[in-house]
C-alpha cells in the first residue's frame, strides 16, 4: 500500500513525530552506517511501522547539490533504534530522509517525511545541476519522460525505458511496482516522492511507467527512476523543470 506521504521533509518533526539522528557527522570516503530513532508524541521511541511498498522504513541520503542519491531500507533494532547503510559518501552537507507510516497511535496510517543534515568533512565541491532534459541514460538504458507538470496541481507523468532504440517489456517488478520515482527541488533538496500507478503482474512491466506526480514549487527537480531487469537494479537520473 502507498500512503502518499505528505510535506516537503525539510523538517525533523511533524505532528508530534520526531527524527532523531545519533550521528551528525558521517565520514567520507568510505561506508558508513547513519543511525536514528523515530519518536512519537509520548516521546518515546516507535517501533511499530506499517508496510510501504514491501518496506517499513524507505530511507534517502542526497547531498545539497542533489548528487550522490542513495535509497535504502534500513534494519531497526528492538530498541527502535534504525541503522542505515550508506555507500561512500563525497565531502558536503548531506540530506537525510526517512519516510514512514506509524501502524499505532495518532499517526496511524499517516505518512511521514522527515529529516536531519549532516556534515560529510573534507573540501566539497559543488557539481553544476544538469539541464532540463527529457532523456537520461543508465546503464544502456535510456529513460524518456513526457508530461509538463505546473507546481501545485496534480498531473500524469510517464517516463519510458528503452535499449538500442527499443522498448523495453521486460521490466521485473521492485517495490511492488515496476519503478520507484523519488524527486529533489534545486535549492533546497525538498522531497517528493512521485506515486507509481501502474501494477505490478510479473517480470513484463513496461515500456511505459505511469506516476501521479504533484510537485508543490516550481524550479528545476531532479528526478531519480529506480527499475529492476535481470535481477540488476538501474538508477536514471534527469532533470524536470516545473512551471
């Protein structure tokens, strides 16, 4: 089930419900584990999630220049405590989201996107956000989007994958869906995370993936489809300008 999360997740907290980071330094260069606890408004730690497309807790790391995109499903202790393994990260300031339904309490069946910074040491260097485009190539792939979204409205985006000029029907499932779709606004990394809505029925999805996308701002938005043929999950990034 999609629990549409709402908010941008630029905040820490949300209605009673808080992300608490225990690292707030991470090192670079190498992998590090980031480890954090969900409160909920009794202050305590939650440790009941529902299920969000085959996962509990859905987390992202970015950095400000909306590089290094990483999506992760973390492993929580008994204690609450969640612990997510990230890949080397590069010098800079780092995003970090968690997004998250609580299946008791207040914010039952509520979704949830919040998120902390953090402090990748070393001398960063800022790389220039890409054009607006409507092609991306990953791994042999190539990814098309069609659809011109406007900020604050709700409308279709479909983003089609191809090989050597030909459409691509051999789409494996991931995430209960045939693409995961998660977007970044230029200038501040605020989150939106576009909702598939074409199902899932075995490893024949595509060429074409349809998502409800409601984009809150105009400005540029990097866009990062995540797909699965072989067994081998595929990253393609683009950039989505928003009117």
């Amino acid at each position: 089930m999609d629990h549409m999360a709402s908010g941008n997740g630029l905040s820490d907290a949300k209605d009673g419900y808080r992300l608490i980071p225990k690292d707030t330094a991470l090192p670079s260069g190498n992998q590090a584990a980031y480890r954090f606890t969900v409160t909920g408004p009794d202050g305590k730690p939650v440790t009941g999630f529902a299920v969000d497309q085959t996962k509990r807790m859905h987390f992202y790391a970015i950095r400000s220049d909306l590089t290094g995109f990483q999506h992760i499903h973390p492993a929580m202790a008994a204690d609450g405590t969640w612990s997510a393994d990230l890949a080397s990260l590069t010098p800079g300031s780092w995003r970090m989201f968690a997004s998250f339904t609580p299946d008791a309490g207040p914010g039952k069946g509520k979704g949830f996107v919040l998120s902390h910074t953090v402090t990748v040491p070393g001398t960063a260097t800022k790389i220039p956000l890409p054009a607006p485009a409507a092609t991306a190539e990953a791994d042999g792939y190539t990814v098309t989007v069609t659809g011109e979204p406007m900020a604050g409205m709700a409308h279709p985006l479909t983003l089609s994958v191809a090989q050597n000029g030909k459409p691509v029907t051999d789409l494996q499932p991931y995430l209960d869906t045939y693409a995961h779709l998660t977007a970044f606004h230029e200038g501040d990394a605020a989150f939106a995370h576009l909702h598939p809505t074409t199902e899932a029925t075995g490893d024949h999805g595509g060429p074409n993936l349809k998502f409800h996308a409601e984009l809150p701002d105009s400005g540029n938005w990097r866009l990062f489809l995540q797909f699965r043929t072989g067994g081998t999950l595929h990253t393609a990034a683009l950039t989505l300008r928003v009117g």
